[in-house]
C-alpha cells in the first residue's frame, strides 16, 4: 500500500496490535509518558468562578488553576464535594462544583495550602 504524500508526517492514532496510540509521544495511550510529565501551567493562583450561563439557570462554582495532575484533580473533587455535600466533576484540569457554596470552597482551598482568589463578579 502507498502512502500518501500529504500526510506523511501525520502521527499513528491508531494500531490494530495496540489500540489507541498517543499522538504525542507516539507510544500506546495506557503506557504514555507525556501526558504524566505535563502538568498544567498557571500562575500559581487558583480561581473560583461562580457560572450560571448555559447550566439551566442552574449555579455552579468553577476551580481552575490547580495544579494537580488528573488523579490527583478526581481526588481532591470528591473531597470538595463531600465538604459542601453536593454533586460535581473533574474534568480538563477543572474542577466543578454544584450550588453556591463559593465561600465554603474559599475556606477548604486556603486551608490546603492554595492561593485563592474569585474571580469574576
């Protein structure tokens, strides 16, 4: 089979012996080793945001800014949400939490160690 010209230099996403490939380091996505080393860069100040747009009127309180890896993000998402006794997700290096509890998630974050500041109005 010929390959093509114009994409010689496209990376392998997939292999029929290893399944999904990273496209970054060019190794199988369950033993990659770029996604482990790269942690988020920020300026070392954690945001809480408090977000209603496009949620059906509902609040949620965003945390952006933590530099945590994605484990280490799911992890400190439950124990948020334990604190504040309501639902939420880690996702893309976010953490949300449902309801307005912006002061509660202030006090725990500052208590761990974080800087934080609100943003927004």
């Amino acid at each position: 089979m010929k390959k093509s010209t114009s994409n010689s230099d496209a990376p392998v996403v997939y292999s029929s012996e290893f399944g999904r490939m990273c496209p970054g380091c060019g190794k199988p996505a369950n033993a990659c080793v770029c996604k482990k080393a790269a942690a988020p860069a920020g300026d070392g100040v954690v945001r809480l945001r408090r977000e209603t747009k496009g949620r059906g009127g509902k609040t949620v309180i965003v945390i952006t800014g933590l530099p945590l890896d994605a484990a280490a993000l799911t992890t400190l998402a439950g124990d948020l949400k334990k604190r504040c006794g309501c639902g939420g997700t880690a996702k893309d290096g976010v953490i949300e939490i449902q309801g307005d509890h912006a002061d509660t998630l202030l006090a725990e974050l500052i208590k761990r160690g974080y800087k934080v500041k609100r943003a927004g109005g």
